[in-house]
C-alpha cells in the first residue's frame, strides 16, 4: 500500500497473480485532518477507499491470502527490499497514523504490539493551516528560468513542504508530480531546569524535569548532568535517556556528601541545548570506602600505632576503632595509639574500622611484629685445632633469639698483635653452626668470638682459646753487624716474620761457624784484624726445627797502616820525573797515597 502523487496505490501478489488497485485522491487528503484509509480483500475482489472515495479490481485468478511473515508498516526494511523489486516499493512513510485495526480483533496498539521500530516523526503531522499551504492552485511560484535546480532558504525548521515542476515552452506545459520534503530540526531553545531532584542514596540521584515547550522537531534524547560546586566546569557524572516519553531519569557515579548542580539537556538532530539554571543538590553520606590498613612504630615490648584518614571518607568520620587480635582496644576521632606491655618480636593482627553517620567500613587486616632484641645469650665457640694452619670452629644457636636470626659473625684476634685487634674472619647469612678457619700462623695462640645478630642487633659471646701446632720458623732476619772498633763487631737481629712456634734458640754463624746459641737477639764479636771482611747468619729454632736466615757480609774498621812505604824514582828527561812505590805490609784498610816533592820547578816564562 502506497500513498504516492495523490495515488493510493495497492499491489497485491498471490503466487504467480499480480493484481494493482489504484485510488485517486488528488490533493483532497492535504486538509490537515485525519483521513481513514480503508483496504478489503474478498475472494477475488481487491478494494482500497479512502473517506467517500472507492476503487475496486476484480482478479478471478487471485488466490487466497496467506499471512505467516511480519507485518511491516510505514516501510520495509532495506534489507529485504531486493526480495520484492517488482513491487516498486518507495522510501517509508512521513506523517501520522493511529487506530490501526485487521478485520478481525480489536484496534492495534502499535507501541505494545511491535517487535522492532525504527524512529518516526510523530510531531511531523501537518497541522490545520496543511490545507492551505499544500493545494495546488494555492502553490507559490519560487522560480522561474532555464536552471534544472535552485536553492530555497528561509524556510521553517522541522515543516513539510511540497514541490512540483513545470516545464513550459510556446506549445504548452507539463507538470512533475508533487514532492514532499521535510526540513531538519532546529537546536532546542529555552530548556528548562530540572523541576525535582532527590537523593536515591551517595552515589545517585533522581532527576525530574517538564517537556521543552516550542521544540521544533524531534526530541532525540535527554542528557543529564552534574557538577561538583565550586569545582571545575565540567561534568562530574551524566546519563544519556533515549527514551524521550520519560521526563524522569537517574543519574548516577556521584559521590556521596558531596554538592552538586544538576543541568537538563535537550537534543534534536541538529544539536543541542543545556538549561541555562542548574537545580543544586547535596548527596547523603555513605559508608567510608578504601579505609587504610593502620601501620606501627615498632618497639621491642610496644607499638605506636598510627593510620590515615580514608581514601574516601564519603562522609565525617564519627569514630575509629582499632581491632587487635578480635579484640576493640581504641575507639575515637583520633588517628593514633600507643599499645604497651607486648612480648618482644611478637606478630599481632589489627584491623581499622571508620564509621561515617551512614555506616561503618573495615579496612584490611594487617599482622604487626614489636621490634626485634639482640639474641639474650650467645655460647662461645668450640675450638679445635686440626693442624698448624687452620682450626675448626663449631657453636649452637642461641636459645632466646628474639627475632630472626640473620647471621653469624666470627672474630679472630692473635697474640702477635697482643689480642688487641679483632678481624671479622667470618660473616655469613647462611645460618650453618659450624666454619673451618684457614692460612692461619703454626705455633700461635689465637682468641675467637662469635657474634649471633639479628634485626634488633648482635651479641657477642665469650672468647675462646687455641694454639695452633708449631712449625719451622719462617722469613728468618738477616742480622745487622755494625763495627765501631778496628777489631769488634756488634751484632744484631730480629724475631722471625712469622716465628710459627715459640723460638727455643738462636744460632749466630760468623764465616759459616756457630759462635753463638743462645736465646739473645744480639752477640759481641771481637780480636778481629781490622778491615777485615766476615760474614754472619741467623738461625732460628722451635721445637720443630731450625730455619737459617739470609747471609750478610760486612768488615770491622780501619786502623793505621803498619810498616814502610818503599819509593822508586826515575828522572825522565829534563822536566820530568816518574815514581813508584809499594804498599806496607799491613794496609789495615783501604790505601790512599799522598806524594809530597820538594825542590825548584821549572816555570814558563
């Protein structure tokens, strides 16, 4: 059924019959009234009437109708168009229609009983001055000329017009058919403000509003709005409402105890419009959210206990409540505690509870230790010497640690620095019970301590004693001899670098033979011709060897020559003279010659 060029027009298609009534109603429907279109289908007659006028077709060979699809009204949709090409089928229906009735059952409520709509212009009914503005002989000629199109403009938004052209020329004219077009909406003016606004609770609100009067076009959609006061100007939180017959809608993301101004928008296709006043409202309190887990200061027998407000309060804070193991122990406004008289290094569960007028919210449980104590007691080692370089050390742990064991550190000390020096030998994380200790010197005594540590400190134990096996003697000095007389030595010496032992004795060898043994560091050696080159070494004992040192060399001091000085003299020409002479028997020392000459000397004039 189509409405087309003041033609209704009726194609009906049984199986292979195709049967087409036509009605014509010229402009006489364009009155701006309601007009009853009315179409029959009896046996083989097809009729169409609408109001007093009637068209009928007799089709023998039309079968009967069957219905077992959906019913499309106004238009079809596109998808399945290209089934039905030969029906020649136009664009959807533009205006009104109501009363819908079948020949059996009652008038069809189209809202109710549609599967799927798409949108139609219900406010684009024409109105009563239609019949004025839409009859033929009362069109206004908006152009004249050769152009095949023109451009009309000051038109009213959101009205049907219609259009129809006539080609003329010296032999006549000819009429197109009349065109209806619609112009497009125009952006809404003068939204109102919301008329009611309630709190459903914290995080949404209400809003109530009346249908924008003089709206030319079709409301698509209303939008809510809500801004923060005094807050920036941009929208907190807003709804979008396609359904436009409702003038109530909710709003909701808002936060609780919070103000809020609340804006109405309209909107057409063309664009659209927010009320220029806001309608304010104040949101109720609600339970806190994001409430923080309580952190502590820890203490060896007490906790300073300590928490922020809320992430989100939503609300005052009427009260706090700290939770200790189940148990309440602080209720109150403040944000701080101290609890006292706890065992050391002992974990405790806590919980924070924050309370607005609304309700009450629990944070996440935490587990609190109090402060960790060096261990009470550490036993000293066990020492045991394995062999000249290197003892075993073993201990236990302590029995009152208080708190996490983290390492152990040993300290070493020796005799040679007179146990005064304490050297980490060893520190580690690894919480063995037991160390071999290396590279040590044979044959010294050596102090260890153990030191137990954990989060709250070290303690130190008792110092233990080993002596390690001797050994030879090593890195034996050279001795020192010093003359200060033609005929005597004095000469001196050195503990070994690393005795390895007690040093039982020491050996002085001068010209490789022992004239000395005894325990002294030093020997007088005299009746020595004078410059006269010897040369010495150290040994050094324990009671497990001897072990010589480097060989030195060194001569006792000069004296005065004894006996003559024989002289030989040889003249050599009438200035010259050339003498010898020999060395006395007993140089005692390095020789140097003074030659004295006395006489005249030839001298150039």
């Amino acid at each position: 059924i189509e409405l087309k060029s003041g033609i209704l027009n009726i194609f009906l298609k049984t199986g292979i019959i195709f049967t087409q009534v036509d009605l014509w109603l010229g402009l006489s429907y364009c009155d701006g009234n309601w007009n009853k279109v009315t179409v029959i289908k009896e046996g083989s007659i097809v009729s169409a009437s609408m109001n007093e006028l009637r068209e009928q077709t007799l089709e023998p060979h039309v079968q009967q109708l069957k219905v077992n699809s959906p019913i499309y009204i106004g238009g079809i949709p596109p998808e399945i168009q290209n089934f039905y090409k030969e029906l020649g089928l136009e664009q959807g229906f533009g205006g009104c229609m109501k009363d819908v009735k079948f020949t059996q059952g009652a008038v069809v409520n189209l809202a109710s009983v549609s599967s799927s709509a798409v949108r139609v212009n219900l406010d684009g009914c024409p109105s009563t001055d239609s019949a004025v503005n839409c009859r033929g002989n009362d069109s206004i000629l908006i152009y004249r000329g050769k152009e095949q199109s023109v451009y009309e403009s000051g038109l009213q938004p959101f009205t049907e017009y219609l259009y129809r052209v006539v080609a003329s020329n010296e032999g006549g004219s000819v009429s197109s058919a009349w065109t209806r077009v619609r112009t497009r909406e125009s952006v809404p003016q003068n939204v109102p403000t919301p008329s009611r606004v309630h709190s459903i609770n914290g995080y949404s609100i209400e809003v109530t509003w009346d249908k924008p009067a003089g709206v030319i076009g079709v409301i698509e959609k209303y939008i809510l709005k809500a801004y923060e006061e005094d807050g920036p100007n941009v929208p907190i939180a807003s709804a979008e409402l396609a359904d436009t017959s409702m003038l109530t809608g909710v709003l909701t993301g808002l936060h609780p105890f919070t103000n809020y101004a609340v804006t109405l928008t309209a909107c057409t296709l063309a664009g659209c419009t927010e009320s220029l006043h806001a309608l304010n409202i104040s949101t109720p309190q609600e339970a806190p959210e994001d409430v923080q887990s309580p952190t502590a200061i820890s203490f060896p027998m007490s906790l300073l206990m300590s928490w922020s407000p809320p992430k989100t309060p939503n609300g005052i804070i009427t009260q706090y409540t700290l939770y200790m193991n189940g148990v309440p122990i602080y209720f109150g406004n403040g944000t701080k505690h101290v609890i006292k008289d706890l065992a050391v290094f002992t974990p405790h569960q806590f919980l924070l509870t924050a309370c607005t007028l609304a309700g009450c919210t629990n944070s996440s449980q935490v587990t609190l230790f109090t402060a960790q104590l060096p261990p009470s007691h550490v036993d000293a080692p066990v020492l045991t010497v394995l062999d000249s370089r290197t003892i075993y050390v073993q201990w236990k742990e302590p029995v009152e640690v208080n708190g996490i064991l983290d390492r152990y550190i040993i300290y070493i000390a020796n005799n040679e620095q007179n146990f005064t020096k304490w050297n980490v030998i060893y520190n580690n994380t690894e919480r063995f019970l037991d160390f071999t200790i290396q590279q040590l010197f044979p044959g010294t005594e050596y102090l260890i301590k153990l030191a137990a540590c954990n989060g709250g400190g070290c303690s130190i134990s008792e110092a233990s004693t080993a002596i390690t096996d001797e050994s030879t003697p090593e890195g034996v000095s050279a001795p020192k001899a010093q003359s200060y007389s033609s005929d005597s030595f004095n000469i001196s010496w050195t503990k070994p670098e690393y005795p390895n032992g007690i040093i039982t004795s020491y050996g002085l060898y001068m010209d490789g033979v022992l004239m000395q043994n005894s325990s002294q560091l030093s020997c007088y050696a005299y009746g020595l011709a004078p410059w006269s080159l010897h040369s010495f070494r150290v040994q050094a004992c324990t009671a497990k060897g001897c072990a010589l040192g480097p060989l030195v060399e060194a001569r006792t001091m000069e004296a005065s020559p004894k006996g003559t000085v024989d002289i030989f003299a040889a003249v050599d020409g009438s200035k010259e003279a050339r003498l010898k002479w020999l060395a006395p028997n007993k140089p005692n020392g390095k020789l140097t010659y003074t030659v004295f000459v006395t006489g005249l000397f030839y001298a150039d004039q």
